[in-house]
C-alpha cells in the first residue's frame, strides 16, 4: 500500500464513529458538512406538531443546521447542530436558539424521523459565515407560536391561508437567515426556500416543507417531503 493509501484509509478511521439507531433504520449517513439542513419529524410532539404538518403539506415539521460535523481529525467526536426550538406555550419555557448533538434525534427512532438535505454549490467559506450567523444568535428567543392561531388554520381554509403567509417557522427560518446572510448578495434569490417571495416573506414564512420541497437542496439521506 503507497503513502497515499495509506492516508486516506487511516483518514476513513479517524472520521468513523458508531451507527445511531436511525441510520441502522434507513442505512449509514454520508459525511456530513458545515451547513447540511437537518430535517425532523417528530413523532410525539402532540397535536401542534400534526397542526404544522397539515398546514405546510409536509412529511417534517422541524429543521436545523450541522455545525460542526463529526471528525476526530478536528477534535469533533460528535455531529453538532444548531436549532431554534419551542419547547412549551409558556414564553417562559421556550428554549429559543441552542446547540446540541444530532444523536439526540438519531437515536430515539420511536420520536423521531430525521432526513439530510444540502446546498451542493456552497464554498467553504460560506459554510464558515453561515455556522457563525447562527452562532451569533444562541440563545435568541423563540418567535411565538399562537395555538389559537394553529388550530384555526387547521380547521379553516381562509384562516390557513392567512396563516401559512403570516406565521413565522422560527427553526426554518433560522436556517433560512444564515444561508441568506453567508452567499453573496447577487445570490440571494437563488437560495430563497419559497420561489416568488420577496427575500424579506421568504426570511419570515419559511416552512420545513419549504425546505424540503425546494430545488435548492439536493436530498442526501431519508428523503421525505
């Protein structure tokens, strides 16, 4: 075996790490980038998570960025995202803007469903700016979310519509922002996630649907819309 060889397969190692229970479900995840866009569904998030689905028209109904992707190499032992999250209706308990481990999703298959989407064009320097737009706003307060507002628009189609264009999706649009923010401005149309929007609607509409339906994204494991 040349030098070469030798490298590579001693890179491969370094960058191997355990199966999560998902992807012994839906099969090994590619290796990942800073920026890829995780997408989730959960499972049992209760009757506002089913309310977004329906709304949107989407299989997910959350979504978050990679950070720091897995890589020994670097002194990453572990996938590292970034969310905006809601965790209750009392603004007091809504977590608003952290980081933690994509293990969390990957390995609770009963909760969650997880698919990865990407930007393939994106340089690297533009994940670098997109990862620290989004570091900038940890602990960002989550924008609220009315159930009141959510379960009109499940059950009325004028109330849905006025919803679905008003209705800000804070983890969607956390993503959206940091690829709007990190390309140059003569691209900024290009990675809009809702086509035929003004960039300033896309940045506050934006859905996980969205998202998953764009042709943006190319679609790098478990894809659902």
């Amino acid at each position: 075996m040349d030098k070469k060889s030798l490298e590579r397969k001693c890179l491969s190692i370094v960058r191997r790490r355990s199966r999560t229970d998902l992807e012994r479900k839906h099969g090994p995840l590619p290796d990942l980038r800073v920026g890829d866009i995780v997408l989730v569904r959960m499972k049992r998030g209760g009757l506002m998570r089913r309310f977004l689905r329906s709304v949107t028209g989407s299989y997910w109904d959350h979504a978050c960025l990679v950070i720091f992707p897995h890589d020994l190499s670097k002194g990453h032992k572990h996938d590292i995202i970034i969310e905006a999250l809601q965790t209750g209706l009392v603004t007091g308990l809504r977590q608003g803007v952290a980081m933690h481990l994509l293990s969390r999703y990957l390995n609770d298959p009963e909760r969650y469903d997880v698919g990865i989407c990407r930007i393939e064009w994106l340089d690297e320097i533009t994940r670098k700016k997109m990862r620290s737009y989004a570091l900038m706003n940890v602990d960002s307060p989550y924008y609220p979310l009315s159930f009141t507002k959510v379960f009109l628009a499940l059950t009325s189609p004028w109330s849905r519509q006025r919803f679905s264009y008003r209705q800000r999706f804070s983890c969607s649009g956390l993503v959206q922002k940091a690829l709007f923010e990190a390309v140059p401005e003569n691209r900024r149309r290009r990675i809009l996630f809702k086509p035929g929007y003004t960039p300033m609607q896309a940045l506050d509409t934006v859905s996980p649907g969205d998202i998953a339906r764009s042709q943006t994204v190319t679609w790098v494991w478990n894809k659902h819309l």
